[in-house]
C-alpha cells in the first residue's frame, strides 16, 4: 500500500506478540499465567484496530519454532488458543470480524484444527477486519510450501491478504524471528519495550502514530 504525499495509508498490521513469560517471571508467576495474561492485550488490540479501521491484523501466536519449548508449556499453548477460540468467537462475530489461520496443520493436534476451522467457518462472512492468526507459522515454511506450488506470490498461505504495512514487535526484542518474511519486505518496523502483556489499544495507536510520520519510498525517491 502506497500513498503519495501525506501520511502513509494503513491497511495491514502484523503483531509479534512477544514478552508473556518474562512478564510472568517478574511477578513470580508461572510462564503460563503471561499468556493468559496477553488473553486481554490481545482482544484490546482488535478492538483498537477496529476503531482505527484497520482492514487486516495479523498475529503471531505459535511459531514453527515454539515447539522446541517444553512440553508442558506447547501443551499449554495449544490448549490455551482452543478455549480462547470458543470463548471469544461470538464475540468477534458481532463486531464483524473475520477469524482466519494461517500455518502448517502439521502437528498441530486435530482438535485444536477443529476449533480453528468452526471460527474460521462461523466468522468466514465478515469483511471488516480480518484478523489472521498465525498458528504454527513460520515465513520460511510458507515460503518453501507456496514454492511446491509454483509462484509464491499466488500460493501464499493467505495470497489475498496484502503485504504488510507496519511490524509491531513487543518486549524489546529486535528480530522478526521468521515471521510474514514474504509479507514484510517493505513493512514499516516499529519495536517497544513494553510486554505484551501490558500492550493495549492506546499502545496500537501510539504505534500508528509513529508509523504516520515514516515515510515509504519503496526504493524509489519518494
Ligand atoms: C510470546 O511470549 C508468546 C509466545 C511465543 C507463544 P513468550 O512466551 O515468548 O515470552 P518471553 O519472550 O519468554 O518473555
Ligand atoms: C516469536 O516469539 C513467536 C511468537 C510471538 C509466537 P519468540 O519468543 O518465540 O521468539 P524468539 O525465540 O525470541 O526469537
Ligand atoms: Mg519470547
């Protein structure tokens, strides 16, 4: 998404939500009660999105590489996103979002595929927010899987979604940590200290402040 002149247009924002199990560890908690805790940051955030009229929010909530932790915290994960998924499905419902996954279905456990596909099947007609969950993804396994195909481009996970326009990471991490790589070759990047789960709408839209001061030449001169 381009603009000329003015500030830059905002269609699509990914999010790296990053920071639960340290925000955990500073309160003596376990790892798990940080993700529980991200539960609120999240649903603030859609909200935020929805206020600020954003078309598409991407999030990134198990990566290809989170199965390396231990077993007990990936079994807490996958659980966890299930009941999140039935808990807060009627919800999006009515405020018109559209839920979708994407990422390799492999391993990923059959029952927390079947939640994923009735929120996906339930919330298919809206057309106001898309909010792209990121579920054992990886770029790279995107990337590799669309090339089995032929054109990456058109065999993307998601092709219809457009390429990302800002990267919101949290909990002062600086890497992309293989997330939307296609999707984000001209994104915006924009990195905060705060935990994930202290993160809330007025931090999006502190975040799209920033972005609406940056200026996209896309190798051009702008
Ligand atoms: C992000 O928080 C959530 C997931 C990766 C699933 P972390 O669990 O990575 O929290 P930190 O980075 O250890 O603090
Ligand atoms: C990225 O966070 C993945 C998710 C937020 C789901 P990680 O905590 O897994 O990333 P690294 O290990 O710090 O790069
Ligand atoms: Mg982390």
């Amino acid at each position: 998404m381009s603009s000329s002149g003015g500030d830059p247009a905002v269609g699509h924002v990914a999010i790296i939500m990053d920071g639960n199990g340290r925000w955990a560890e500073q309160r003596g908690l376990p790892r798990s009660k940080g993700h529980e805790a991200g539960e609120r940051a999240l649903f603030d955030v859609v909200e935020g999105a929805l206020e600020a009229g954003l078309r598409y929010l991407s999030v990134y909530a198990f990566s290809t590489e989170n199965w390396t932790r231990p077993s007990d915290e990936v079994e807490f994960l996958l659980n966890f996103n299930r009941a999140l998924l039935r808990k807060r499905r009627d919800d999006m419902n009515e405020r018109g979002v559209r839920i979708r996954r994407i990422g390799r279905r492999e391993p990923v456990p059959r029952e927390v595929l079947d939640e994923f596909d009735q929120a996906e099947a339930f919330t298919a007609h809206h057309t106001r927010l898309d909010l792209m969950v990121c579920f054992n993804y990886g770029g790279r396994a995107e990337i590799e899987d669309a090339a089995k195909q032929g054109s990456i481009q058109d065999n993307l996970y998601a092709p219809d979604v457009p390429d990302v326009d800002l990267i919101i990471r949290t909990s002062g991490e600086r890497r992309l940590s293989n997330f939307l790589l296609w999707q984000s070759a001209y994104a915006e990047l924009y990195f905060t200290d705060m935990l994930w789960p202290d993160f809330d709408r007025h931090s999006l839209f502190e975040a799209l402040r920033d972005y609406s001061g940056r200026q996209r030449r896309y190798g051009g001169l702008g």
